[in-house]
C-alpha cells in the first residue's frame, strides 16, 4: 500500500469504526499530519489529512472507493474486496457497518534510511 501512496495513486482509505473503539483512538481531522511507517515501523513519508467522514458501509462513494487507488473496477468489486478483508480480520462487514473514510496527501516523502529529515 506504501509504493500506491508514494506513487500519488492512493489518496484515500477506509477503517472500521469500532477498531477505533477498541484502540480508544481518536479519529484523523482535516489538517493533521501522520507519518507513513514501513514495515520495520520507520517513518518513511508525511500524509496530511484532507478529509474524514463517518458512514455506513453502503453509503461509501464510488470516488472514495476509487482514490483508494487498488485497481478495482467498480464499486461492487470494492465492496466485495473490503467485505474479504475486513472478514479475515475478524469482523463481519454488514451494510450498516460504520467506516471512517479518510482521504489523504502526500506532502514529504519518500524517506531514506541515513537521510536527515
């Protein structure tokens, strides 16, 4: 997912609402900054958020859908994806599900290891 946001193809994600609940976290808001770790936890970019909505799951958009920028082809396959994804981390996504949809920028990155930020 790293490379889809360095390469300015994914400006947008969804989460489930409850994993918020659950990790007692706050939402984004428009303006805040986020680091963007590798997989050894090292920040490698800067995202700013542009915008966070809350919503039912069948209530997300075609153009939030497709800024997620993973190549599915209609909102139906995105749906389905997501349904497969969320299902393997262990949580039923119904249509009512509550989802948070963030939409991002990138505004530093990449970063290299050594390189003074």
């Amino acid at each position: 997912m790293n490379s889809l946001v360095l390469a300015g193809k994914k400006i947008a994600t969804t989460g489930l609402l409850e994993v918020y609940a659950m990790e007692t976290e706050g939402l984004e808001y428009v303006g805040e900054r986020l680091a963007l770790l590798d997989n050894e936890g090292q920040s490698i970019a800067t995202i700013e958020i542009t915008g966070v909505e809350v919503k039912p799951f069948i209530e997300v958009t075609w153009e939030h859908a497709a800024a997620e920028g993973e190549g599915d082809a209609s909102l139906d396959e995105w749906r389905a994806g997501h349904r497969r994804y969320f299902s393997r981390l262990g949580t039923s996504v119904e249509d009512h599900t509550p989802v948070v949809c963030l939409a991002f920028r990138l505004v530093e990155g990449p970063r290299r290891a050594g390189k003074p930020e």
